[in-house]
C-alpha cells in the first residue's frame, strides 16, 4: 500500500479554532503537522489521558497524564477574531 501525501492548507504555528468534535469551539496553535494522516496536533485541544509506568532509571514518575493528541484537520479552521474562516489571517 503506498502512502500518499495531500497538500496541507495549515502550518505549524497557526492559530486555528476547532469546528467539530468534542472540544468544538477551543482555540490553539498548531504544533505539528502530520501531511501524511492529514491531522494536526494542537496546543490545549484533544487532551487524552494516558497511563505511564514508572522508570526509574531517568527518575521519571508513573500514572496518569493527559498529553495532546492529533486531529483531523479538516476539524479545524483558521482563527478570525473568534470566528472560524477559510483564509490565514495576514
């Protein structure tokens, strides 16, 4: 199966608003963009909890935390003032 890229309209840095989801209406910059998925992961949107044992070898704690997770990018929208829009904002 061949992996296909599709031309991505958002970049990292741009603050979007999310029009879909359970976090709909939430507003953050984008800090990775995945081309190949066609998902971008934004900052303070689509928080999962997830469970992290303990290593003790780099001192690092075990439970649970909440870490962002990708979203579609089609669930997002450039940021216009608090009102979603099609364009970037110059």
């Amino acid at each position: 199966m061949e992996t296909t890229t599709t031309k991505m309209k958002f970049k990292k840095g741009d603050e979007v608003i999310v029009i879909a989801g359970k976090d709909k209406g939430k507003v953050g910059t984008i800090a990775k963009v995945s081309p190949t998925t066609n998902r971008v992961l934004v900052t303070g949107v689509n928080l999962v909890k997830r469970a992290v044992k303990p290593n003790p070898q780099t001192g690092e704690e075990g439970g649970i935390i909440a870490k962002e997770a990708p979203i579609h990018a089609s669930n997002v929208a450039f940021n216009a003032g608090g009102k979603p829009s099609r364009k970037r904002s110059a």
